[in-house]
C-alpha cells in the first residue's frame, strides 16, 4: 500500500521514460530526463508521506504539505458530494481519487481532495461520510437513517441504465473536436520533436498530391467530409468512453451515478441537496431527437462541456428518456411535461430585431468596405443569407421561451442553440433580479432571474412581459416581494 | 390582478447620498482625463494634424454630455430599502436592475470605500448570499448610513437560523 502513490507516479511518467530512452538518443538531453523522473517519484512520495486525513465524528480533516504544512478542516454536516474516480491506471492497482465536494461556491477551491485510496477504502469512506449523523438527518427529507449504521444495498432503484443504441447520439455531440484539437497538436509536436518532415510519409504525400490535382471546390469538399465524419467518429468515441456503464440509481436518500469505459467515475449525491434538474438539448442533438439531463444541486462544480463536471443523471440519449429521468429525480412529473407560457408578441419581436440588427451590421460593414476599398462582393453577398438563417433562429429561439410554476417548481425554458429547461425548486431560489435594457423597458419587458447556490448560481427567463414576472417571482417565493409590490390605483 | 392592471415592482423608498452625483462625475472625469492627455500628448509629440484636432474636440463634446447626463440619470436610479425580511436595491441608468436578498439568505455584509469615495465621505454596501451571483451592491451611501445599515443586517441575519442555500 505505500508503495502505491509512488508506482503511480512512475507510471504517469512512463511515456516520457519510453521517449527518453528509444527517441531522443543524442547528447545530455535523457539523463536530465532521469532526473527529472527521479524527481517526480521522490516528490510523489513526499506527497505520500505527508498527507494523512481522519473522520471524526463532527469533521473530515485532511493535512498535507512538508514544508508548507496545510490543515483543511470541513464540518461533516457541510459534506454534499463524494466523488470516486479511477483513471485506467489507477484501476490496474485497485485505486480511487476521492473528491468530496463541500458547496463552496468558489471555483479555485478544488473541494477535499484524496488521490489514491484503495478501492475498498474510499467506498468505505463514501459510505461513512454520506451516512448521516443523527442530529442532521432529523433536518433532511425524513426518510434518514437514524443512529448511523451500515447503509443497507437492498433499497436500491435504478433510474435508468445505458442502452448500447443511445451511442448513435454521440456523433450529435461534436465532443470529437476536442480530441481532433488533441491529436492534431501532439502530432505536430511529435513531427516537430522528431525532426521529420510529414512530407516523409507516404500517406500524407499521397492526400496532399491528390488534393493538390483536384479543382479547389472539390478539394474543399473533400476536407469537409473528411473532417466531418473523423469528428463524427471521436464523438461516437468519446461518448463510449465517457458514458459506457452508465447507472443512475436512487438509494437511501442519494442519488448515484456511475459510468465510464477506461476511466471510471462514480458521483454520489444527497437528494437533500438537489434544488432542481435540466434538460439541455443543443441544436444538432435536438434535430434528432436527443437530449441530455443534468442535477442542479448544491456542492458540484459545474463543468462545460459534455461531461459537465459531476451533476450529468443522463448522457445524450431520447428526448422521453430525459423527461423520464427528469421526473424521477424530481419525484414529480409535473415541471417536466407542463406546458409553458409563452412571452407573447413584444418578446417575439425583440428576437427577431436583434437578429435583423447583427445581419444588418455585418452587411453593412462590407457593403462599405466594398464600396470604399474595393473588398470582393461576394463577402456582402454571402452575408445576406445571415438575415434568413437570423430570422429562422429568431423564430426558434423565441419559440422555445416560456416559464411556468408548477408544484413549487420555477421552470424556465430558452435558448436555441442549446435550449435548456430548468426546473428549479422555489425553496432553492435565495434572491431575485429583475433587469430592464433601455430597449427592454419600451417594451414592457425584463429579464428575470433567480439567483440559487445550486448549479450554475443564477437561472434567468429573457423578455418576459412586467406583469408576468412579479406574478411568477412573487408565487414562487410568497411574501418576499409584498411589501415592494406596486399596488396600482382601484 | 383586475383587467388592465400591470402589476410591477415600485422604486426602492430610499435615494442614495447626494455626494453621489459628484463622485460619479469625478470618477467619470479621471476616466475622460486619461483619454483627453494622451490625445493633447499625442497633438503636441506626434504630428496628428488637423483629424487629429477633430477626434479632440468630439472627446470633450462626448465627455461634456457623458458627465452632465450620466451622474443625475445614475442619482435618480439608484435606491434601495431594508426591510426586516428583504433588502431591495435598483441600479444602473441606461440598463436598470433591481435586487432582492432575503435576510434570511444573506451570509455576508460588507462596507467598502475607494481612495475617491473616502474623499467624498461615501461607502460601497455589499451583501452577499450563498449564491455567486446574488450579491446586492449598494453604491454611494452616506458613510453613517453605510454603517448604521451593515450593523442592522448583521444582527438580523444573524437571528436567522440555517446555512441559507
């Protein structure tokens, strides 16, 4: 066991142990890459060394550094997430990162972090720290478990599990591009490390003669499709290796998620703090029928991208499926089938004023740049398509607006290149804004917003007319606005 | 709601100091010196001629309106209010916002004053709550009332029970 963390770091630095020593081969450069080694593993078990954590029964301490000795200290009642990761390797020596996720909102602060703990270990320590002490289960949803035995396995629902099919959503998610990004840029590095020119390769000589005698159009063409169905394959890629074995389930008053094909990860999440969920469905996803559902919870961090951090209950799969989990989390169908109520005529309008503006200033500034300097024509010409492809996604986007109060749940929907709905627990709404641009406040309109501690901090619904607003705000959060309301003359 | 009401939010009761106005032009002003001295630097180093003396001239034309205009269109905007229950605050002059924080939400009061602001005898009013985005900010308050408003919703806060998410 002490061993390990060591062994690891080794590990870690194995590919440039293997680029040392069969690569470089001249001069001085691979005993300083030794060193270098040398120091990582000794460093890695300093690391090792001086890093101890205790569970008592009020906190989690965890103490680390040798020279710059650091105490981090979390009352237990604060603990709101523990998160079990193992990348491949780490999974070949039966290890676990633990991050235990204590609802500060500040991003730089990485939470409680243990990086690996045995297998047994952490899920030992997972259960023990999600086993509730009594004086905060009393304050929890009810179904607590009091004294704080061992948490039964027999209780156990499955939400929902992978279907192999939904992996034909993959390819919607462009998370390939990333990974081209990736390649491509260790390639050039690896090209550029190895003194060799790419013209070397026959391969690369033989697509860059090809595309070299064939007309541009048609060379256009070709890189086109050929990146497009690269991407199409490292999304389909990434999406099995992200979501392969992917299990929601629902015990004991906690929401569990495990998934993952080489790198495995496994989130635990109190339902007690779960202020509300989301369906996101971006564009190309919508188009056939996909969507994913994410937690809106207190104590995650909130990620970009596919994975977005912890709070994913279900990769890109069927729309109903998303509704589906949806309404299993929350407990209540409702938020996530009722209809919403649209924002009306001046909501529509603003949409498509906006989208007529940006087209119109871009044409415009080369229609001048045409008429003064001489730019080609065709960037004033091409850019007039940007009225029609603005005015369709005007239409979309002020479609897809609506809000509703549905069983004590603020819901909002927006958005068009991503449209999200989100559902959000009135009781997780801790302050209201209501902004109006000069534009907004000719209309009647404003922005709402809620502020939350969960999930992204702040939930807005744009261009809802005045009157709607304060109904909605004040429904959600009864007597908080009574005092400033406007009660007009009767 | 009868037919043909529009039910809205009214003003915060409260304006904030009258120094105000003179801090926002002064801070304003620093802003349009800086541009102003490196054009008249630019006129008399560099050879900027005669666009040059335009482009001057519009500055200051702009700079005038934006000091006479913003600072009283910014002091009519600005408001706020404590209740025992909500803090309650409206700003900005050409996009206007409104914020209301729950006492029962706040975590944090803080009172804030600039090298500028302490000149005019002012102070920044900040309330956070657990959310990052639901800070309510209270610009240009009497020094006294700043102070005398953070003490209040410090003891009210803390008569509220819970850890406010």
């Amino acid at each position: 066991m002490l061993a390990v963390h060591p062994v690891q770091e080794a590990f870690r630095y194995l590919p440039v142990l293997v680029g040392v020593l069969f690569i470089g081969g001249r001069g001085q450069g691979h005993l300083w890459s030794l060193i270098g080694l040398g120091l990582a593993v000794a460093g890695g078990l300093l690391r090792w060394f001086t890093t101890t954590y205790q569970i008592t029964p009020t906190h989690v301490r965890v103490r680390r550094g040798l020279l710059r000795r650091q105490e981090l200290s979390v009352p237990r009642d604060r603990v709101r997430s523990v998160d079990l990761t193992a990348h491949p390797m780490q999974r070949l020596l039966g290890l676990n990162r633990v991050v235990i996720g204590t609802g500060r909102a500040d991003r730089g602060q990485e939470g409680v972090t243990l990086d690996a703990l045995a297998r047994a270990e952490a899920a030992a320590l997972r259960g023990e720290l999600l086993r509730r002490s009594p004086a905060v289960a009393d304050v929890g949803t009810g179904a607590g478990i009091e004294g704080g035995g061992p948490i039964p396995a027999t209780d156990a629902f499955a939400i929902t599990t992978l279907v192999p099919s939904w992996i034909r959503f993959g390819p919607f998610t462009l998370s390939g591009i990333a990974t081209i990004g990736v390649v491509a840029g260790s390639l050039a590095n690896l090209f550029n490390e190895s003194r060799v020119a790419p013209r070397e390769f026959g391969l690369l000589r033989a697509v860059a003669d090809q595309l070299a005698s064939v007309p541009a159009g048609v060379a256009v063409a070709e890189v086109a499709v050929a990146t497009a169905v690269v991407v199409a394959l490292l999304s389909a890629i990434a999406y099995v290796l992200a979501f392969w074995n992917f299990r929601l389930t629902r015990q004991n008053g906690t929401l569990h998620v495990a998934r993952g094909l080489l790198t495995t990860r496994s989130t635990t999440i109190e339902l007690r703090r779960l202020r509300g969920a989301e369906i996101s469905e971006p564009l190309l996803l919508r188009m056939v029928g996909g969507a994913r559902c994410l937690a809106i919870t207190t104590g995650l961090r909130v990620g970009l991208g596919a994975e977005h951090g912890g709070s994913i209950l279900l990769p890109p799969a069927p729309l109903p499926e998303a509704r589906r989990v949806a309404g299993e989390v929350l407990g209540d169908s409702g938020p996530v089938t009722a209809a919403l109520t649209r924002h009306g005529r001046r909501a529509r309008r603003r949409r498509h004023v906006r989208a007529f503006a940006f087209a119109a200033l871009v044409t415009g500034f080369f229609v001048l740049m045409w008429w003064l300097f001489g730019w080609p024509a065709w960037q004033w010409q091409a850019s007039c398509a940007l009225f029609g492809i603005g005015a369709l996604l005007a239409e979309d986007r002020y479609r897809n607006l609506g809000h509703a109060l549905v069983a004590g749940r603020l819901v909002f929907r927006g958005g068009g290149l991503v449209r999200r709905r989100h559902m959000l627990a009135s009781e997780g709404v801790i302050g209201w804004t209501v902004r109006r641009s000069f534009f907004q406040r000719r209309a009647g309109l404003v922005t709402l917003t809620a502020t939350s501690a969960a999930g992204h901090q702040h939930y807005s619904t744009v261009d809802i007319p005045v009157s709607e607003a304060i109904a909605l705000a004040d429904a959600a959060t009864p007597g908080l606005l009574t005092a400033f309301l406007r009660r007009p003359p009767s | 709601m009868t037919a043909g009401e529009i039910l809205d939010l009214r003003p915060p009761a409260n304006l904030v100091s009258g120094r105000a106005v003179l801090y926002w032009a002064a801070r304003a002003a620093l802003g349009w010196l800086i541009v102003l001295a490196a054009e008249l630097l630019w006129l008399f180093v560099g050879d900027g001629g005669r666009p040059l003396g335009v482009v001057l001239l519009a500055t200051t034309v702009a700079a005038l309106a934006h000091l006479i205009v913003m600072p009283q269109w910014r002091y009519r905007v600005h408001r706020w209010e404590a209740t025992p229950e909500a803090v309650y605050t409206q700003s900005g002059w050409f996009n206007q916002e409104r914020r209301i924080a729950p006492v029962s939400r706040i975590q944090t009061v803080d009172t804030k004053r600039g090298p500028l602001e302490r000149a005019f005898s002012l102070a920044n009013l900040t309330v956070t709550t657990a959310s990052a985005r639901g800070p309510v900010h209270i610009h240009g308050l009497d020094l006294g009332t700043a102070q005398r408003l953070a003490a209040e919703l410090a003891a009210r806060t803390q008569a509220s029970a819970g850890d406010a998410t």
